[in-house]
C-alpha cells in the first residue's frame, strides 16, 4: 500500500481510466495505419493481377488473389479490433460512475470478452497482457477472467482462404474482361470464358511461406 497516495478513490481510478484511454487512442492510430496499408498493399496486388491477368498466367493470378484474400481477412480483424479497443474504453468510463458512487470498481464480463478478442490479434497480445494486469489491480478484471482472456489464444480459428473468395476477388478486380481470358481448367471442369470462376483449383497450397515464395518470385 502506498501510504503517501492521498487520491481518493475516485481520483485514482480517474487517473488510470485517463491512461488506459490515451494507450487505446495510440493503438487505434496504429490499427488506422495498418488498415492504410493494407489498403495499398490491395491495391498493388491488383495491378499485378491486372497486369498477369493480360498474359493470362494462372498461377500468378490464383497467387495473388489468394494474398489479397488473406489481407482482407487480416484488415477485418483489424477492423474488429478497433471496434473491441472502443468497447473497453467506453467499459472502464463506466465503470469510474461506479467508483464516484460506491469507491470501488466492478468486475466486468463485457470487458473480459473484448479482451479476450483482442488477444487474438498479434500486434495486440502485449498490451492487451497489460491491461489485464491493470484492470486485476483497479478490481475490473479477476484472476479467473484473466485465464480466459490468454486461453482465447489456444482457440483462436484461423481463417483460410477458399477457392469462392479467390473467385470473387479476380471477378471484382478483373469486371468486364473475363470474357478476353481463354477457359481455364478448374478441378478438372472446363471454365468458359464467359463464366464468373476464373479462380484456383482445389489443390491451392494454404502455407504462407509457400504464398510468400510465389510472391518474391512475381515480383522478381
């Protein structure tokens, strides 16, 4: 105990809900800049396939397609994360009309939940661990939440990319010209020209050091 904190509780916990509030604004920046990037990155992907798309090289529009699919489920996470920072944020503001009623915080599930979502993303693991620590300390979170918060991590389901998202995203970034690509061979059915399913086939390798490798040798 720290006997020369002469903050009352309520001042206290207006402290730390002040800076638990300026750590979720500089993360939200982060996820804003990432989102950004994302973005370009998308847009680069799609020139390229445009330009393979003219050439008509299979393999590298199935490759870059995939990458651009694995990018959006990434952005989404990112998206939903963002969303969770602003629930825990709004949680903890909450909580301290609690503190200047009662002088104590209480437990919350709410936050426990968008914590244990947040766990999921990996740039988020470390502060998401410190505002566990932080929130056990300020009474918002028990020792028992915190055990689900990092169990959410050994449940964590990966998503992958299916051979309809790859289809959907050649048809959006290649709209109007997939009639000019000769029919491709798709699990052994012939497409036409004038079908939707230029996409991969079902054998697609899903390991990203495979999908990285093919990128390095597109781009070399």
């Amino acid at each position: 105990m720290n006997f020369f904190d002469k903050r009352t509780p309520y001042e206290k916990a207006k402290d730390q809900t002040r800076e638990i509030s300026k750590q979720i604004r500089q993360e939200k920046r982060q996820l804003d800049r990432q989102i950004k990037q994302s973005d370009r990155e998308i847009q680069r992907l799609s020139t390229d396939i445009r330009k393979h798309a003219a050439s008509n090289n299979k393999e590298a529009l199935r490759t870059l397609a995939k990458t651009i699919v694995k990018i959006k489920h990434d952005k989404s996470r990112l998206y939903t994360a963002k969303a969770n920072l602003d629930t825990i944020d709004n949680a903890v503001k909450n909580q301290l009309a609690n503190v200047k009623i009662t002088g104590i915080m209480q437990k919350s599930n709410e936050i426990a939940r968008s914590m244990a979502q947040l766990m999921k993303v990996g740039q988020l693991q470390a502060i998401t661990a410190q505002f566990s620590k932080e929130f056990i300390k300020m009474g918002i979170m028990g020792e028992m939440m915190d055990e689900a918060v990092g169990a959410a991590l050994d449940n964590d389901d990966l998503e992958e990319e299916t051979d309809e998202e790859v289809a959907k995203v050649l048809d959006e970034i290649l709209a109007g010209k997939l009639g000019q690509l000769p029919s491709v061979v798709v699990g052994g059915t012939v497409v036409k020209e004038n079908e939707r399913a230029v996409a991969a086939t079902a054998d697609v390798d899903s390991e990203e050091d495979e999908m990285e490798r093919r990128l390095q040798a597109l781009r070399s």
